[in-house]
C-alpha cells in the first residue's frame, strides 16, 4: 500500500500526546527515545526531532540531518566536492557534514526512520488525518513531511547527543536499479511540488533535469562499486 498510506493508517489507531514513525529497520533503546520526547514536551515550537542514525558498520547515517538541497547542494553531492571537502559549509550544504555529528541544531529535514513530534504538530498540518502525502508511494515523504512542518512555523531537530541504529541500505541493495529510480523520482517529485507553485514549464524542466543527471551520475558510480549503494539522500 505505500510507506505513506500505511503510516496514516497507524497514525489513525494511535493515541497519547506524542506520536514517533520508527522503520522497522532500527534498533531504538530507552535513553534515545526519551531524551526525544523530553525535549518534544519541552520545546513547543519543536515540530520534529530524530537522534543521531548509526548504521550496522558504526557509520553515521548522514541522512538523519539533512538541509533542503539547492541545485548546488546537489551538484556538490553528486560530483564529489561534498565528500572531498566534507568540513566546509560550502560544499557539505546536503547532509550539513560541517556541523558536529554530536550537536544538536535546527535542520532543514530528518530521514523517516525516526520523527518523533506532538499530536498537535501532525494534526494541525494534517487535519483529515494523513500525515503523509500518500501521492508518494515510497520515499520523498519525509522530505515532503519536513518541509510542511516547517513551512507552518515549526522547528525541525537534530539531536547527536542521543543516537539509535538504522539497518540501512538492506532493501535497495535486493533490486537496487528499480529503487535507486523510485528514491530519485521521488524526491523528484517532492521539488515540483514545493518549488513549482505555478506549475511553471520551465521550473518543471529544471528540476526533471537536475535529478535526471543526478540519477545518472549517481547510478554509474554506484555500478562501478558493484551496486552497493545508492547515495540520493
């Protein structure tokens, strides 16, 4: 049914004043989860809030901090110049690998393996319930999501200071080039609907081009290290 349509249908059959999306692909424990929910109950002009992600191999999921990427953000990304010169806010704009891995700090958006907000958060940008936009099918919905939170006056929030375990990568890499096209697509998709309000051709071309060429790019070095990864987001 989607990631999306099945978050809303959990969402539906929950009740309490805070309400966290945890992918079944991570290892939470207590100390994370409640640090998170303190500062949810504490800060309400906190929207939403993820931990630090550490994958399998001790290796931060660079995903769960994220800024809202500019064509340069992604250019960087794409080409190297992001990994190359990792400490410089220039050129690490995208996964914002600048900042201290143990801070916390204001983001542009979390990854979907973990958003712990208030009820009040999600139902006032979601009053018929659907927190997620069903229209993806499967990735950009977090993107989506963070991006709707912050546009109605709340804040989103890394906190490295707690971190959790995220199994990443396990399901991309079983039928990696249908995945990689659906989590490039997506987030596609997520552009021209945030940044094309006018359905502007040109906009629309720009932005179908941009992620073309990210795909491709992104698609030739993944082959060239045996489909390991893909890298979008």
């Amino acid at each position: 049914m989607g990631f999306g349509r099945g978050n809303n249908l959990g969402y539906a059959r929950t009740t309490g004043e805070c309400v966290l999306f945890l992918n079944p692909d991570t290892v939470c424990n207590a100390a994370a989860l409640e640090h998170c929910v303190r500062r949810v109950l504490a800060e309400p002009e906190l929207g939403l809030i993820s931990p630090k992600l550490v994958m399998a191999d001790g290796s931060m999921d660079l995903a769960c901090r994220r800024s809202i990427p500019t064509l340069w953000d992604g250019f960087c990304r794409a080409s190297g110049l992001a990994a190359r010169f990792s400490d410089k806010a220039w050129a690490a704009g995208y996964n914002l690998t600048h900042l201290p891995p143990n801070g916390t700090y204001d983001v542009g958006a979390i990854n979907g393996a973990f958003m712990l907000g208030r009820r009040a958060v999600f139902d006032a940008i979601a009053p018929d319930g659907k927190v997620f936009d069903e229209a993806f099918f499967m990735y950009g919905d977090d993107l989506d999501l963070c991006i709707r939170v912050t546009r109605a006056g709340w804040r989103i929030v890394y906190d490295g200071r707690v971190a959790i375990t995220h199994l990443k990568g396990l399901s991309v890499a079983k039928n990696y080039e249908a995945m990689s096209a659906a989590i490039f697509d997506a987030n596609r998709d997520v552009y021209l609907k945030h940044f094309n309000p006018q359905g502007s051709a040109w906009v629309r071309w720009k932005w179908t081009v941009a992620f073309g060429a990210w795909k491709a790019v992104s698609r030739l070095k993944a082959r060239v290290r045996g489909y390991r990864r893909v890298k979008p987001l």
